[in-house]
C-alpha cells in the first residue's frame, strides 16, 4: 500500500477532495494512505512564521527552509526514506509515465509551494524532484498535489471497478498497439445513451455489434486525436 504525505499551509482545502470519489474509496478500502501535514507547524516562533522577505529585495515573501527542512526530517525519521517531490512550475511536466513509476513506490511525499516560491536551500538538502502541471503558475502546489495523487491511486490495483479503466487511459503505457505495432496515446470518443441528442446521432458503426469493425473504429478515431494533438503543440 503506497503511503502519500502531503505537506500544506492549508490541509482542509485538500482533505474534501482526498475523501471523495475514487481517492476516498481507495483510501476507505486500505489501497492507499495519504496524510496531510501542516508544515506550519514546525515553525519556530509564537507567530508560527514560514515565511520572510528575499534577501536582495523584490516582491512577495519567500517559504523559509527550517519548518519545510526539519518536516522532512522527522517525517522521514518516523517512517524511512521518501520519494520526494516537490510541485514547482519550474519542474518537468508531469505525465502518465510519472504517474505509473509512482505507482510502484512504497512511500511518496510531497511538498506544496506557496508565495513566491521556496528558499533554495530547501532543494540542496534533499534529493528532490520538480514536478509542474504545465507552463502557469498557480497560488500553490495543492491543485498539483491533488492531481499527482489521483494520477497514481487509480493506477493502483483495485482502486477502479474496471482494471481495463486504466489499461486504455490516454497517455498510457500498457494502452494496446494497432495492426502498425503502434499505441495511439489518446482515447477514442465515447458515447451512450440516447442515440441521438439535440441532432448529434451515435455513430452507427457502434450499434451494430461488429466487434472488429468497432475496433477499427476507435482506433482510426484515437490516431485522429493523436494527429490533432501534435498539431496544437507544434503551433
């Protein structure tokens, strides 16, 4: 069972979240263990200060290093070592390849910025990875933490009602080749009931039990995406 721990100023905006749908099933059913830790409360003084001015001036504050440091290290004094990450727009794009290495790994933590960002310090004294959702920058990393944990409890074994769910999710691994030996990574369009709605009518390739014929279908369709897909990143 993977054992997530989030550290956040504001860890009753995320447990609402963490307790609801499939990450609170998984959590209910012992798939996964998340713990939320309010690094706040390793600060020094009366005030409970994590934060102070830059050094060399300019806007904002800075998130100070000794309750973000002296956190880990007693996290990890309680229960081993961590796979650290920390969600910081200046980090690598998170993907579904991070997702399923994370899947595998016995205890991940992870830290949520605030402000305007972290002391560096607190990235020389540990082995840290970046992580950021993409190009913008957000008022923490809590909508980050929240998505890297959904990312991987799905994946975890049992956590979906269907296994096949997560072998056929977009930018998945495991998603199976076409005829060309090659994986679309997106998914294919999906409809259901009713058959036609507001002039928009299912496919009849759908409907008529062709396994094979549906296949081919869904494969030419995810192929499209993919196409349509590239196209937007290359403009």
């Amino acid at each position: 069972m993977p054992f997530f721990t989030i550290l956040t100023l504001f860890p009753e905006a995320l447990e609402p979240y963490l307790g609801a749908s499939i990450v609170g099933s998984a959590r209910e059913r012992g798939l996964a263990r998340i713990e939320l830790v309010d690094f706040r409360d390793f600060a020094r003084d009366r005030h409970r200060t994590v934060d102070d001015r830059p050094f060399g001036g300019g806007p904002g504050m800075v998130l100070r290093p000794e309750p973000i440091v002296e956190c880990v290290e007693w996290l990890e004094r309680r229960h081993g070592e961590f796979r650290k990450i920390m969600l910081c727009p200046t980090g690598r794009t998170f993907t579904q390849d991070t997702a399923e290495s994370l899947a595998s790994e016995e205890r991940i933590l992870l830290l949520c910025g605030r402000y305007e960002g972290f002391d560096q310090r607190i990235a020389e004294l540990f082995d840290w990875e970046t992580i950021s959702l993409g190009e913008f920058v957000l008022s923490g990393g809590e909508i980050g933490a929240l998505a890297v944990t959904e990312a991987v409890v799905r994946l975890l074994d049992g956590a979906l009602g269907n296994e096949r769910s997560a072998l056929e999710d977009s930018f998945g691994t495991a998603r199976a080749p076409d005829e060309a030996g090659e994986a679309p990574l997106c998914d294919h369009p999906h409809y259901t009931r009713p058959r036609s709605y507001r002039g928009h009518a299912v496919p009849e390739v759908l409907l008529g039990g062709d396994h094979a014929a549906i296949a081919r279908w869904r494969r030419e369709r995810a192929r499209e995406r993919d196409a349509h897909r590239r196209e937007d990143r290359e403009e």
